[in-house]
C-alpha cells in the first residue's frame, strides 16, 4: 500500500486573520486538502506528519480540523515529531510521497531516498 503524508501546518492547513475582531482561525488549504482526498480514494493510506509536539491542545485542535474537513476516516494516524528531522519517521512509516513546506524537512525525507514535494 502507497502511504502518503502530510504536513500540518502550513501544507494542509494555516492560521487566517480572523476579521474585524482580530486574532486568528485556523482554515484549509483547499489544494492539499483535496489532494488528501483523493490519495484516499486512490486507496493510499494518508497520515498527518507534523513538527508539533504530541501536546494536548495540538491533538485537540488537529483532531477538530479532521472532524471539520470531513476527514477524520481518511487520515490513518497523525505523528508527532516534536521538532525532529521527518525523515526518520518517514522511514519508519514506510512514507512513499511526503509534502511539506519545510526546506528542512524535505531534505531530511529526500535523505532517505523518499520523494518529497514541497507544499509551497
């Protein structure tokens, strides 16, 4: 099985301003949400693979996203790397195609001889 994963922050999702009360919310990112989709419906197994820490509020928050997008039943798991190299877990994971926004964390994917796109 083809397992594909996907940053959170800022590949799959980012923080908008929240209008004329200020602070911010957290929206998709249309292109990478639905490219999330139909790796699924490819029958790809997709995981969320993020420089966050395993904190209860980043758990809540992405676990919120998943229900609000629809997408819960779709992504297989969710890894926290706690600001590590994602190439490890990459490996680990027997990741096949990653994207992120990192420079950093595609060359440490790439360096374990895993395509990485970057999200940019």
């Amino acid at each position: 099985m083809t397992v594909v994963s996907f940053d959170f922050d800022d590949t799959l999702a980012e923080y908008s301003s929240a209008g004329w009360y200020g602070g911010c919310v957290l929206v998709c990112i249309p292109k990478f949400l639905e490219l999330l989709k139909e790796y699924y419906a490819l029958g790809c197994k997709c995981i969320i693979l993020t420089a966050r820490s395993p904190l209860d509020e980043h758990i809540a928050e992405i676990e919120q996203f998943l229900k609000d997008h629809d997408i819960e039943h779709a992504v297989s798991e969710v890894v926290f790397t706690s600001h590590q190299p994602k190439g490890p877990f990459a490996k680990v994971l027997e990741v096949n195609l990653h994207y992120d926004d990192s420079v950093d964390h595609l060359e440490s994917v790439r360096s374990f001889g895993i395509q990485a796109i970057s999200s940019i």
